[in-house]
C-alpha cells in the first residue's frame, strides 16, 4: 500500500504562520519574536525563522526594543508601512476625492479637485491618482490596488460602469481605459456598497455578519451584506431601492437619467427637504431640515415620524424579503437623524410587517464612501502581499 504525501504542506503551513504573525502585528501593534511565538502557539526557534523570512521580504521591520529581565533588550517588530500601497477614491458629480493609505491601514496622502469642467473621467482619475500618492512622498509603482467608489451599477462580470447616476461620460470600456492608462489593477465599485464595507469594519455593523444599509441622502439606496460579504445580484443592480413601486408615487416606465423613480420621489434628497421645509424648517438641504426637527425636541417630532412612515415603506419592503437582524440608516439625512429618526423607523416596520430588525443610524462621521473604498482595496492587498510570503 504507497500512501499519497500531500504536496506543499510544510510550504502552507509557514503561509499560515506568516499570515497569522502579520495579522496580529497589524492588530496589535510590535510585538517581540517571543510574544508573536507565544500568540501563535509557536516555539522560539519558528517564531524566529518566521520574523527573519518575514524581515527578509520587507514586510516587518525593526521598530525599537523592550526592557526584559537580565539578558538583552527583545527586538520589536511592526509590519513595514511601506510595504505596500493602496488608493480609494470618491468619484462623485461635483468633486473627486482621492486618499493613499499604507498597507497598515494608515492614510498618508489626500487630494480633491472638482470635476465641474472637465468631460474626461481617465484624466481626472489619473491626475487624482497620482496627486495622492506624491503628496504621500510614494512611488505610484508602490500602489497595489486603487477602488473607486461612484454613484452607479457595476456590471459583476465585467467590472464595468453600465449606469452611472449623475456621471453621463462614464461608459463601459472606461475600466479598461483606467487599467491601461494607469498600469494597475482598477475596480469599481458602487459608492453606497462601499459605505456598507466602511460601516461593516469601522462603524454600527461591526461583528454583525448579516445586514442591510439605506442610504438617504440627495438619492437614496441599498446595500445588502450576508456573510459579511456584499450581494450584487446578477447585473450589479440589488440594492437600487429607489425604484420600489409606491402607492400614491408615480412609477416611471423606464430606468433612465431622467426618471424619477418612485421610493425616490418619496424619501429623496428633495423630498426630505420639501417636507421639512412644509413642517416649518426650511433648509437649504434635505439634512439640515432634519437636524433642525431633531433639535426642536418633541416639537420637531410630528415631521420625524412622517419621515419615518415613508422611509419605513422601503425598510419594511427590504426586509420582508431579506429577514435581516439589522438596519443602519446612513447618508446625510440618515446621520442627521441619528437616533430619533432610526427609533421611529424601527418603531414603524414593526407595526406594518412580521419583522422585527434592529434600526440604527451610521456610526461614521467622515467620508464614509472614501473609507469603504481603502477598507475594500487593503483587504485584497493584504492577501496578495501577505499569502505570498513563501515565494
């Protein structure tokens, strides 16, 4: 009887190792050779090995020393910043925003420029691009992944743009175009999908596996997370709530620019703030109409609680179908309503379906599309540097 030796294991088991050794020293900071030993459960002569193969492809670096006992002070090890590079960007109709992040997660360089004037989405992305990285002191060779997060559906199979809300000039063939302008990996991704991932890693739906997002803002819309992983659907367009029918909204026969969808017409930015304006707080945006209802206290509530109706119509169509354990209204609106406005939505889908999700508002402050698109590209980076760490 021959028995059948299973190729590479001793190669997959130092992949591991390394792996486990980089994540800890991501998450918590240096760490000795003895300390990475003891918390991967390996002996000092591996650990040792681990830390010199490691030292060996740039990945950690020497960072200072521990006081111990007689001996010498223990070396510290960090996982080397430099190592790698990543660049997300927020690609809106008015401004783009780019931000350059280490491969610890660190954001080193930041750039904004305003897309008004110009008709050329490559130029523009280039010029973002590589302005983030030169204000981060890197070589645009360095960069590993950039993921740019815009108001649009991304096709699953191509990776390409097929509508983009607000950006006519962004065509199919424009992914290609940035690949071959910019010579690395370029992905799209749907800018509220992108908030999902932000709020997954940073915000109200840490360690929460299943979840889904609502948007609400100038458009609204959905992201859908199961598994910890976003749901597309077969053509990129799961989530693109605003196009639920609605009683008493007119429904429009055709998807287009154009078209005003009908939850849309209900919840969206100018509606939100067409009935602030009407329950006596009138506001420039739809989100200061709220936060101006939550500040007048029980006063304000009669215009939060009509929010709520409307916005619940939506909640409640999604989970019906969903069953989430979780809710997180984000957007301007979403996070100007904090609280009050996530309470009585919960409150409201209770009492119109036989489902009962937790409502919450956003836990992030700032950009929210810009961290989901550095979260989204570190997270395939980081498995291609550090699952490659055998050779």
């Amino acid at each position: 009887m021959t028995t059948t030796r299973l190729p590479g294991t001793p190669r997959l088991l130092r992949a591991l190792n390394d792996r486990a050794a980089l994540e800890l020293l991501l998450e918590r900071g240096p760490l000795t050779r003895a300390r990475l030993g003891e918390l991967t459960g390996l002996s000092k002569v591996t650990a040792s090995q681990l830390v010199e193969r490691l030292e060996e492809r740039g990945l950690v670096t020497r960072v200072g020393e521990q006081a111990g006992g007689r001996g010498p002070n223990a070396q510290l090890y960090a996982v080397r910043p430099r190592s790698a590079h990543v660049v997300g960007v927020d690609f809106g109709a008015e401004r783009v925003v780019a931000a350059c992040a280490d491969i610890t997660g660190a954001v080193v360089g930041r750039v904004e420029q305003s897309t008004r004037d110009t008709d050329d989405p490559v130029g523009v992305v280039h010029s973002a691009v590589a302005l983030a990285a030169s204000s981060a002191q890197v070589e645009l060779s360095t960069v590993r992944r950039i993921v740019l997060g815009a108001p649009g559906l991304v096709d699953p199979a191509s990776g390409d743009i097929t509508f983009a809300f607000n950006l006519p000039r962004w065509h199919a063939g424009l992914l290609g175009a940035l690949h071959d302008d910019l010579h690395i990996p370029v992905v799209f991704e749907n800018d509220v999908n992108l908030v999902a991932m932000a709020e997954a890693r940073s915000g109200a739906a840490q360690g929460v596996p299943d979840f889904v997002l609502v948007w609400v803002d100038a458009g609204i819309g959905l992201a859908i997370v199961f598994g910890g992983r976003l749901h597309h659907g077969s053509t990129g367009a799961a989530g693109e709530i605003g196009w639920l029918p609605m009683p008493g909204a007119p429904i429009p026969r055709a998807a287009s620019h154009r078209a005003k969808p009908a939850f849309q017409q209900l919840v969206g930015g100018e509606a939100v703030r067409a009935l602030a304006s009407e329950r006596g707080y009138p506001d420039q945006t739809a989100a200061g109409g709220v936060a101006a209802a939550v500040a007048d206290g029980a006063t304000g509530g009669p215009m939060l609680d009509e929010l709520a109706r409307r916005l619940a119509l939506g909640v409640a169509s999604t989970c019906v179908v969903l069953d989430p354990p979780l809710v997180v209204l984000a957007g301007a609106v979403g996070r100007a309503g904090g609280a009050a406005l996530a309470d009585r939505v919960q409150h409201e889908v209770a009492a119109i379906a036989p489902v009962r999700p937790r409502v919450v508002p956003t836990g992030l402050t700032e950009e929210p599309i810009l961290r989901g698109a550095l979260h989204t590209a570190l997270e395939a980076v980081r498995d291609e540097v550090f699952d490659s760490t055998t050779g």
